[in-house]
C-alpha cells in the first residue's frame, strides 16, 4: 500500500531495499533472471532441466543436506558386517503427490504441497536403498505398508531396519500438529522391540515429534529432498556422502517440548 510506505521513514525503505538488493547481487539473480522477458519465455521455461548433470546435482546436494542426529555404531553399513537390511514404511515407497495417514496435511514427502511437485523420475527410499544394497551383495527384506505384524516380520529377519518415515505440509494451511503421518510413531516401536539394529529416516518440511529416538540407534533426516531422495539415502547409508546438515528447528521428544502457535 502507497500510503502505508509513504509513512515510513526513508532510512527504513532504503535499509530493506538494501536487504533486498543485496541478495540479488551476490547470487547474480540480475543475470539469471534477465534471461527472457514475457511474452517471450517459452524456449526459457521449456529448457531442459533434467539432464544428468542435473540429475547428479540433484542427488549430491539432497545427500549433503541430510541431518545425522543419532548413530550408535551401525552407520555407515558395509557389506562385511551387514548382510541382510530391512526397509519399512509405507513413506519408503511413496510417488511423488502421495502421502499417507490421517495425519497428512497435503503434498508428499519430496517437494511439499502447493503448485509445484516433482514430475519426472523421483526415485523413493526403498527404490534407492534396495538397489545400492544388492550391487553390495546384501539381501533386502520389507514391509511397505504401516502392517506392524508385516513389519516386525521383515525386521527380525535382517541385521539392520530402516523404518521410513514421512510428513507433510500444505500451502495456505497449518500442520495441524507436529506428529509424523499415519502410525508411524506405533511402527517404530514395534519394530524397534524385535530388530537387531533399526535405524530411522525421517522426511519432512520441518520439526517432528521423535518419541521414540531413545530406543532406536539411529536417526536421519532429510528436508524435502527432491527427486533423488532415495539415491541420496543410499549414499549416506552405505558411506559414499557424508551427511553435512544441520538443524535450522529443534526435534521434540513430545508435544509438551515444543512453543504452542
């Protein structure tokens, strides 16, 4: 609103429009952006995105982005010591626009919800798992559903099990709490109660209760991570990327831990 600025001092309007041009200049927005002009920004819009080189940035910077909180001796598996993973969760299997539970508060576990979702080939945490552990040798058990009889089944059959887990968020609405979807807390448990070793990877828009961490050895998490999530779990787990994230939001044990709205 016109008024509303005009009633601001001058040094205010120019300490934000500083702010503001400030960040354009040191990411040369002025330049990536000057690319087209519309109408004119078909070719622009329509180049291809997709390209290996995207596809291997993609996967590096989701694998970098990935936050370590929990890890007693069981990461990174080597095929010497571990011959046998379990991989559980209906989150381990999702497609891209899908989530699960009632907990769910729109979009899915790669992009969010709102406009924009990923379209082209996202590759979930079973498909990225399941395939880096059998170019290792190691056999795979699962349970893509949140069953918990199907799940501590495949749990007690393997060396280690990753329960996937997911939550959702939604434009123009709030979370209605900070509990993973469906029964995911329930899974973690039963599994945890039977499995030599399990290990849970998180993939959220941002904080989540984690009330079982204490009886877990180990706890990941990825914000969001695009379209090589699973190719980016792949390479944390079996040590090819080191997980460098860190966390810009606390992880409560329980509701009472956190600052109601």
């Amino acid at each position: 609103d016109a008024n509303v600025l005009m009633a601001e001092e001058q040094e205010t309007i120019d300490q934000a429009a500083t702010r503001v041009l400030a960040v354009i200049h040191k990411m040369n927005l002025s330049a990536s952006t000057a690319a087209c002009a519309p109408p004119h920004c078909k070719d622009f819009f329509l180049k291809d995105v997709s390209s290996l080189a995207h596809v291997r940035l993609a996967r590096t910077l989701a694998a970098q982005s990935v936050v370590m909180l929990k890890n007693k001796d069981v990461l990174p598996l080597s095929s010497a010591s571990t011959k046998s993973i379990a991989i559980i969760g209906p989150a381990a299997n999702a497609k891209s626009g899908q989530a699960y539970g009632d907990g769910a508060a729109g979009g899915d576990y790669y992009s969010g919800g709102g406009s924009g979702h990923m379209t082209g080939n996202v590759t979930s945490a079973f498909t990225g798992l399941s395939s880096r552990a059998q170019e290792l040798g190691i056999d795979v058990v699962f349970s893509l559903t949140d069953n918990k009889t199907a799940a501590t089944e495949a749990a007690a059959r393997a060396d280690v099990a990753f329960v996937v887990l997911g939550a959702t968020s939604g434009e123009g609405i709030d979370r209605p709490d900070l509990r993973l979807d469906g029964n995911a807390d329930a899974l973690v448990r039963e599994v945890s109660a039977v499995a030599k070793a399990t290990v849970v990877l998180v993939q959220a828009p941002g904080a989540v209760l984690m009330p079982w961490r204490d009886s877990v050895e180990g706890v990941l998490v990825m914000f969001l991570g695009g379209q090589q999530t699973g190719d980016a779990w792949a390479d944390i787990v079996f040590g090819d990327q080191v997980p460098t994230g860190r966390l810009p939001v606390m992880m409560p044990e329980a509701e009472e831990d956190s600052i109601p709205p």
